[in-house]
C-alpha cells in the first residue's frame, strides 16, 4: 500500500472530501483519512439545505451570502439526484421584523447571487394560496423565495467517491495518531483495524470538523491562535404537517429561525436549535428544552398540535465555528477561515475552521490557491460545473431520467427506481446491472433495501455497518420494519468474514 503523498487530509466529512476531490483532480496524490465513517457526524447532521443563508444578511455575511448564492445554483447541476430546488414560505405572523426589513433583504437575497434558473421572490396573503394551507392562521403576508435542498450525507459520499476515482486513498475507520515535521514534509502514525502505519506527505491539511483542535494538539509546534466555538443544532422529524413540496421558514420572537421541511415522503423535518456545545467534540443527542423549543415553534405557526409522541426521529450535530467572539450562538459567523501555518523550510499544515455545506466546493478552491506554492505541480482550478458522480444527465433533468429508467426496465417497481435514481442517479445502472425483476435483485433485507444495494454500498461507498447504510447513505432507517437493522448486521458480518 503507498505510503508516500501530496496531500494528508484529516477528515472525512464535507470539507474534506471536497478538498480531496479538488485536489485529486489537479493530479495530486491524495490520502484521506476519517476516524470513522464519511460524514459521520457534522455533515449528515444539517438542515439538509443548499442555500444563500438569508438569515446571515442581517449579520452582515454579504461576502459569505454572495458566495453561496453563486454556489447553490452551480451545485444544483452538478449533482440534480441529490440537490433540487424547492420554494420557501416566510409568513410575517410572528415576525419580530417589519415586513419592508424582510422584503429588502430578500431583494438583496434574489439579486446578490447571479440567480438564473431559480424563480425570484413574491409577496402573498396566506388566505388567498394554497401555501396558506395547514398554518393555524392563514392569514396575513407572506413572502415565497428560492433555495434549494440536498441529501447531505451523500453529497460527502459522492465527493469522496469522485476524490477516489481520480486517484485519491479513502480510508476509513483510520484515526491519525500524531504528524511531525521533518524538514518541508509530513511524517503521521496512523491506526485502523489492522494496526498502526506510518505515512508521509508533503501537505498537511486538518479538516477534521469538530475536532480541529485535537488535531492540532496531535501537532508539536502548531499554531493554536484560531479559536473554534462549539454549537449544537438539533432537529425533529415528525409526521407531515403539510401538504405540498414547499418548505417554511419560521421567524421566532427570540429573531431565531427554525425552517420545517418535507421529508422523506411522509414526514416534516423541523429544526434547527442554535446550543453552546461545553463538552469534548462526540456524538450529539437533542435534550428535552430542544424538543420543546422546536414543539413549540411549530405549535405556534401549524393548525396540527405535535407533542413529545409526535416525535419520529431527530438528530443533532456540532458545527465547528470560528471563534468570532459573539455573543450569541446564532450570531456566530458561518463563513470559513483557513489558517496556513508554514514558512521558509517549514512543511505547511491547512487547518479548516467553519463552513457550511453550501460553500464547500468554495472552500476546497481557496484551500488550493492556500497551498499552491507548496504544491506548484498541481492543475488549475476544475470543479466549477463539473458533475459530481451520479450527476452527468442530460440537461440535469432529473424528472427525464426517471421517466428513462422506467422505460428502460418497466420489470421493476416506479418506487424503487425512482429512490434509487434519487440515491445514485446515473450509477443506478452499475447498481441493478442486468436485473430486470425484483428478484434479480437479491433478498429484500427490508424496506426495499436488496442484497444487491447493501453489496454496491460496501464495494464502492465504504459502507460497512446497518447505521452507515440505513442513516447515512440514506435514510431508509425511517421506512424499514422492526428487526431490518439486526438483519442487516448479521449480513454484513457473514460478508466480512468471507472477504
């Protein structure tokens, strides 16, 4: 196995995918390394949104709401499976802004990103629209704006995916142990399940999320001047509240927002909460003021009561900030550093502080432009437009290459093609190879998920448990009967040991 790199990256969640991708395509060699599965904590934990940030305007964020207004639109094409559009409700009934302050930032919103595909705002009463329909007062002004939503999860899978096919090394379940510098390179001991290893590589870049400082402590004589600030944002998922593919985005009295979504078919997505996080970087649960937080705010806005037992699901992740001293956790920036610590002789080391998923792509450019003087081989700038796996279909007409699939194999249920479209898009043809029938497709472990899928996720998405494949690599984990888990366990266990 190679041991010798261009690049080192730590992190397997969204940045450093994307970094790796971006890098990789320059003609760079590549390792990446993940502690444990590939967005396994920040990345799959979002609102599932790629957007401007609206709420960002009243802060000030005008460079980092331009950059991701370019950006949502650009993403949507490349990868038209996972992102689509969506229409956005901003009902003024609890406003605690004047409707003029609302209408001149979404002027502001629909103008400051180049918009071309995506429709611009309009003003409604809430009585005279079906957009009314479901709030417990259909009354009043709202404003209808464009953004777009995205499957978050595998959009890192899919970076990675594409960081791997241009020749990156994508390892995970490998912690990094500790790096060095000798002379204008990297030494790192690493671990996974077969034991420690040592690596070298001339690049260190540390986009390790939530854990960025400890990997910096990993690091003898790093720079610890950049300071991270822990928020927790924690969500719900409830039955639907609502008919119709719109979203909402609900203004609190407190001047925080919580967005409720469509969700999976037959659910709402609601969240999310803005919480100090005190504790060491780990997995994140939402507490009981949470829940009520997010209960009550659809309470005050739904016709349709939810209490505690409404609860479906919810999860909660830890965005790593940068420390920009605010005071408020909502108030904290969302825009990204890169800090470069180098010098004459001193082997260079990026460190990602912030970021959201909108502008990762973004993020991985300027990460490169950071380390082109270390790296003078490396290619030009590529990503912009460039389809992500899965993405490459004609016009980036999703509904068309559907309706394609489904001619192509009419021996297969519409349902089944058209989620797996939605999770694979153009390698849906790898996936089902020559299956013509659901049979052909192996034992149905639950839920629609075969024998046949839960084999490709393993081969080619670094799949390796029931939670990787049910929560990450979708989220089938909300549609599957009691007991697909325990199932699902047993066979991949039965495939590890044969492998």
């Amino acid at each position: 196995m190679r041991d010798e790199f261009d690049l080192l990256i730590v992190g397997g969640g969204v940045n450093g995918a994307g970094i790796a991708r971006d890098a990789a395509g320059r003609g760079l060699s590549v390792l990446l390394v993940e502690q444990d599965d590939l967005a396994n904590y920040t990345s799959s934990a979002s609102t599932k949104l790629i957007h401007g940030g609206l709420r960002y305007l009243e802060y000030g964020e005008f460079r980092l709401v331009r950059e991701a207004l370019i950006e949502r639109e650009l993403l949507w094409g490349m990868a038209p499976h996972i992102i689509w559009p969506a229409r956005f409700v901003l009902p003024q009934t609890h406003s605690p802004r004047p409707a003029w302050m609302v209408r001149l930032g979404l002027f502001l919103y629909d103008h400051l990103g180049g918009r071309k595909k995506l429709p611009g705002t309009e003003t409604i009463r809430l009585d005279r629209s079906a957009y009314g329909a479901g709030l417990a007062d259909p009354r009043g002004t709202a404003f209808v704006y464009s953004d777009c939503r995205v499957d978050d999860a595998r959009l890192v899978v899919f970076n990675a995916r594409d960081a791997s096919d241009r020749g990156a090394d994508i390892r995970t379940r490998t912690r990094l142990i500790d790096a060095r510098r000798e002379g204008t390179g990297w030494t790192a001991t690493i671990v996974d399940a077969d034991g420690e290893s040592v690596v070298r590589a001339r690049v260190l870049v540390n986009a390790a999320g939530p854990w960025v400082a400890d990997v910096l402590a990993r690091v003898p004589g790093a720079r610890t001047d950049r300071g991270v600030r822990l928020v927790k944002g924690s969500h719900i998922v409830v039955p639907r509240l609502y008919e119709g593919d719109h979203a909402f985005m609900l203004q609190n009295a407190d001047r925080r927002i919580v967005f409720t979504l469509p969700y999976e078919g037959q659910f709402t997505l609601i969240g999310t909460t803005d919480e100090p996080w005190e504790g060491v970087p780990g997995r994140a649960s939402i507490d009981a003021e949470e829940r009520r937080y997010l209960l009550d705010t659809a309470n005050d806005y739904f016709a349709r009561r939810l209490g505690e037992a409404d609860i479906v699901w919810s999860y909660a992740g830890i965005r790593p900030l940068y420390d920009d001293k605010a005071g408020s956790a909502s108030a904290v920036t969302r825009d990204y550093v890169l800090d470069l610590d180098a010098g004459e002789g001193r082997a260079a080391m990026l460190s990602v502080f912030g970021g959201k998923i909108t502008t990762y792509r973004k993020l991985a450019e300027h990460a490169m432009r950071h380390l082109a003087r270390y790296l003078p081989e490396a290619g030009p700038a590529w990503t912009a437009g460039a389809a992500l796996p899965g993405g490459d279909m004609p016009g980036a007409d999703f509904d068309a290459f559907v309706a394609r699939i489904g001619r192509e194999r009419p021996g297969l249920p519409p349902a089944l093609l058209r989620r797996l479209a939605h999770a694979y898009g153009t390698r849906i043809d790898a996936l089902l190879g020559d299956a013509a029938t659901p049979a052909d497709l192996g034992e149905d472990i639950g839920g629609g998920l075969t024998v046949r899928e839960v084999d490709y996720l393993v081969a080619h998405e670094w799949a390796r448990t029931a939670e990787d494949i049910l929560w990450r690599r979708g989220k089938l984990g909300l549609h599957v009967p009691d007991g697909t888990a325990r199932r699902l366990t047993a066979y991949l266990e039965r495939g590890a040991r044969s492998r």
